[in-house]
C-alpha cells in the first residue's frame, strides 16, 4: 500500500503540475488546446487505474483481516499447559532433525 500511495501521489502531482500551467495556454490554439487535455487525459487515465488497484488491494487486506480474525478466535482462547507447550517444542525440534 505504501508503494501504490507514493505512486498515487507521483501522478497526482504531474496532474497538479500540468494544470498549473493551464494559464499559458493559448486556447486559440486548437493543437495546442488538444495536446494539453490529451496529456491531462493520460493522467487522469493512470490515475483511475491506480484508484481501481486501490480498490482490489483494499478487498485484499479486507479478506486477509477477516481471516486473522478468524485465527485469532479460534486460538486466543486455548489454554495450554507449560509441559504440553514444552512437549511440542521438542517434538518439533526433534521432527527438524530428521528433516
């Protein structure tokens, strides 16, 4: 999400920019009227593709949130005793042995 941010506000920034220079632009001008919202029209383009990644990656986390809940439900109420956690450790330590 960071990565998609710092993307997002890159290309918001571009928007920004070429907006800014709006004020120079000769609207008599049709080529040069044309090339300006050509170029503000790839960058809103990107801009809705990234907002669209946005959303899948939100669906993600969401999905990814629901089935820690879920983890977490199941195991937070497990009571084990210090022997048995022991036991496991060994077993465990013992089965990585053999592998």
């Amino acid at each position: 999400m960071r990565s998609h941010d710092a993307e997002l506000k890159r290309w918001q920034d571009q928007i920004k920019a070429h907006v800014a220079t709006q004020y120079r632009l000769d609207t008599t001008d049709e080529a040069a009227v044309n090339a300006f919202n050509g170029k503000l029209d790839v960058l809103n383009k990107r801009v809705e593709e990234l907002n669209l990644q946005a959303q899948k990656l939100n669906k993600e986390q969401a999905g990814y949130n629901k089935l820690i809940t879920a983890s977490n439900e199941r195991c937070a109420g497990m009571v084990i005793t210090t022997a048995d956690h022991d036991a496991v450790k060994s077993e465990r330590a013992a089965q990585g042995k053999k592998l």
